[in-house]
C-alpha cells in the first residue's frame, strides 16, 4: 500500500465526551459574561441619562378626570379638593393623599385614584346615600355608617332615627332593619313609619306621619305594634288629629292620650287601656 493511500485513509481524532462538555462549558461563560457586560453597560447609560428620563415621564399633572355623576355632592367641592394638585409631578404626586382628601368629604363614600400617562390622574367617587335622619345632624346609610354634610335636611323618603349616644354601627344597622319591618307591617292601614327612637333604656317609640308617637316598650313584638296601629287606623280623620301619643306596651290592649288642647271639645285624656 503507498503512503498516499495511507494518508487518505487516516482519521482525525474523535472528541472525547469530556472535552466536548468542557468547551459548552466555555461556550455558556463566556455568554453569561456577554449578557451581564451589556446588562452593566445598560445600567450606566440609564443612570447617565435617568434625570433627562426621569423628567420625560414625570410631567406635571394637567387635569383630573372625574368619571363619578353625582346626585348630592357638589362638583365645586370636589374641584376645591383637586384643584391643588394640578402642576404636582405625574410620578412623585401623593394619590393615597388625595384619596384620604376626597374621603373627608361628608357625600363622598370612597374614591378611587389612578395614575393616566402622561399628565392626568383619573378619579372615581362613590357617593353616600342616605337611607335615613341620624338624629338631628346626621344622615346614616344603608350600611349603619353615620356621615355629617353642613346643611341636613328632611325627607318623607327617609324616616329619622334617634338612637343612644354610644350606638354601634350594627345597632344601627338593626333600627334600619326593624324600621323597614315596620313599615311593611303598617302600610296595610296606610300608614307610614317617620321616625324610630330607642332610648338609652333600651325601650322603642314609634312615630307615625302626621300622626302621634306609639310606646312599643322595651320588648316590643307584632301583636304590640298591630293593636296599636289597627286602634288608630280605626278613628275617624277628625280623631286621629286629637291623638298624641299611643302606650302599647299593655299586654291586651293600649292607652291613648288625647292632646290637652282638644279636651275641650269632648275629647277626654286616658290613661287607660283601650280593650281590644
């Protein structure tokens, strides 16, 4: 055999598996240090120029959009709020700041703040509703809440609750319901429930519209409130004027008590249950 088909028949040497996990080794390194070179390079244009980016997004603020229709809530109120914060910085600008704001208004329930880039900021108000009176200077929504706007005004749409001082928001939340049962149980008379008192003994009063108060006592039931009611609603209009208050915490009838200013007309005070 010639040397030139010796040296056409010889082989390269094959790769050993070790050698070949090595150079993939060195492979992968060496891309790590590609990736955290860029990466380190990256950071230092960005920290070179973060001021000039920095600015680009932090625009100040040129409007709120408010997205909320309200029904009690003044829109000026709302503007007084914002208006402040109009030319604050995009980015660095306070939103917990501005919702706790807008949440110390008395017809605002809760707020809702969101960032709009570039330069806007987007708010959503809930407003309060007010179900009833609280007292004299208080409304009280549907949740027991009590809330105080300047002006406080009556409405048949609402009945006037008066409770103790010390009240809890689920005691409240109870003299909503009760009143609610109530006035389901007397419209059948035609009647409408305008306030609910429950004094700091723990005893209820009932209070009609253009009508008079009816003591329910301390444990009142159903069979109280429908003795009470069926007696008014059985006198007659001119009667009905006359009657001042109604005591049904008897166990088997009531006691109505005439206005003084009517005994002269026939009508006699009593302080003795009317047997039913």
């Amino acid at each position: 055999m010639s040397s030139a088909a010796l040296r056409k028949g010889t082989t390269a040497p094959r790769m050993t598996a070790r050698e070949a996990k090595n150079v993939v080794i060195s492979q992968g390194v060496a891309k790590a240090y590609a990736f955290w070179f860029a990466l380190a390079v990256a950071i230092v244009i960005v920290a070179i120029n973060s001021d000039k980016l920095f600015a680009f997004v932090d625009q100040p603020i040129a409007q709120f959009e408010v997205s909320s229709e309200f029904v009690e809530l003044e829109q000026n109120s709302v503007s007084l709020v914002l208006e402040p914060y109009i030319g604050q910085n995009f980015l660095s600008v306070d939103l917990r700041e501005i919702q706790s704001a807008l949440e110390g208004l008395a017809w605002v329930k809760s707020a809702v703040i969101k960032r709009r880039w570039p330069d806007a900021v987007a708010v959503e108000i809930t407003e309060q509703v007010a179900v009833a009176n609280w007292s004299h200077d208080a409304y009280i929504n549907a949740q027991g809440d009590i809330f105080k706007p300047e002006k406080i005004a009556r409405s048949k749409s609402r009945p006037l609750l008066i409770g103790p001082q010390d009240a809890s928001k689920q005691d409240r939340g109870e003299m909503l319901m009760y009143i609610e049962q109530i006035s389901q149980a007397i419209s059948t008379y035609g009647l409408i429930a305008d306030q609910l008192v429950l004094n700091e003994r723990g005893a209820w009063t009932l209070g009609l519209e253009g009508g008079p108060m009816i003591e329910l006592g301390a444990d009142p039931d159903a069979f109280r409130l429908e003795r009470s009611v069926k007696t008014f609603a059985s006198l007659d209009d001119e009667a009905k004027r006359m009657v001042e208050r109604i005591d049904a915490r008897y166990t088997n009838g009531v006691a109505v008590r005439w206005k003084e200013m009517e005994v002269a007309s026939g009508y006699e005070y009593s302080s003795n249950p009317l047997q039913q």
